[in-house]
C-alpha cells in the first residue's frame, strides 16, 4: 500500500490506480489504511465508497450502470463526510 500511496502523492496531476486481490486478504483494510494517509495531508481528500451496497457484484455489469452507481456511492459518501446533501447540490 506504500507503493500505492506514494504514487498518488507523488502524481503532479491525475492518476488512476487499480488494486485487486482475492477475497479475504485484506484489501478494504487497506484502502482504509490509505483512505487515512491520504486524509492526513492537507492538500487531498480521499473518499472510500463501498460499491457493495449499490450493485450486485456476483453479475456482470455494463459500464454505464458501473459509473451511475459509483456517482450514487460517491455522493452518499460526501453526504456523510461533509453533513452536504448532494441532491440539494444538483436537483434532477
């Protein structure tokens, strides 16, 4: 996770990392872990969203319906962050 964290603090614009593992080894604890280092700065603000609320992750799913339910994550979790309630933010 060491790795993973210096390369995003390192990134001088955007990156995107993938991190995978089989179940059980450990991997929410961490993203946790990471959520944390990166909060600690004061120049980031990392989000953990637990997709496993939003879609059914023993299907297949289609990228569209992927990136709908990881803005609904998203949101909930900013909503609970900052006390914002992000339908008021953009009313649809």
């Amino acid at each position: 996770m060491k790795d993973l964290a210096d390369t995003i603090e390192w990134s001088t614009g955007e990156s995107a990392q993938l991190f995978s593992g089989f179940r059980g080894t450990g991997k929410s604890t961490e993203l946790r872990r990471l959520e944390q280092r990166l909060n600690a700065r004061e120049d980031t603000v990392a989000f953990l969203c637990d997709m496993q609320q939003h879609m059914n992750l023993n299907t297949s799913v289609e990228i569209s319906d992927f990136l709908i339910s990881m803005a609904g994550a998203f949101g909930e979790e900013v909503e609970k962050r900052l006390g914002v309630d992000h339908e008021l933010l953009h009313p649809c």
